[in-house]
C-alpha cells in the first residue's frame, strides 16, 4: 500500500464538503482573485470545489497516485508530479497548502 492511501484511509471523511466550503468561502471573503494553486493536491477535491465556483485552479502533489486522482476530479487544470519548489513558474494570484504541515 503506498503513502497516500495509507496516510489518507478515508480521505473523503478527512476532507468534507464543510471543510472545503469553509477554506473557500473564508478566501472570497478576502480577496477577489480568482486563480488558485495548491500545494500537496491529494485527491483534487479542493481544486474541484474550487472551479466549480469560477476559479482557475493547479496544484503540485510527489504522489504520482494523489496527481492522477485529481486530474479525474479536475481534468481543467494546471496538476504537476513534484516538489512545489521544482514546479516551473506559474501565473496563479493564491497559494494554498492545506493539510500539508504535517508532512514537513
């Protein structure tokens, strides 16, 4: 079993739609940009929140498994296998690491 699904047993339970709404909804209430990186993308729920609602979303993830489950979740989008450092430059106006903390 690799990282990703043992680390994230029940990711659907760890990243509820309350939780993705509250992330979301706290960024509009701050700011009228409308493009949005993430850093650590796990499973791209965020990003698909994210788009659904008019944004223009990417995201880096090292787990060659999370990057093919968000590119099914979020086929529009800006997705890169690797480091956030390594990611080449990138024209997005918000960076998010939700979630990511705990692996640094």
């Amino acid at each position: 079993m690799d990282y990703f699904h043992e680390a994230y047993r029940d990711y659907l339970a760890q990243n509820p739609k309350k939780k993705l709404k509250f992330y979301l909804d706290t960024i509009q209430k701050n700011t009228s940009y409308k493009s949005i990186f993430e850093i650590g993308v796990g499973q791209g729920l965020f990003l698909e929140y994210a788009s659904r609602r008019g944004f223009k979303v990417g995201g880096c993830d090292i787990n060659p498994d999370a990057i093919r489950e968000a590119k099914e979740h979020v086929p529009i989008s800006l997705l890169f296998e690797s480091r956030f450092e390594d990611v080449p430059v990138i024209n997005f106006q918000i960076i998010v690491a939700f979630d990511a903390l705990e692996h640094l």
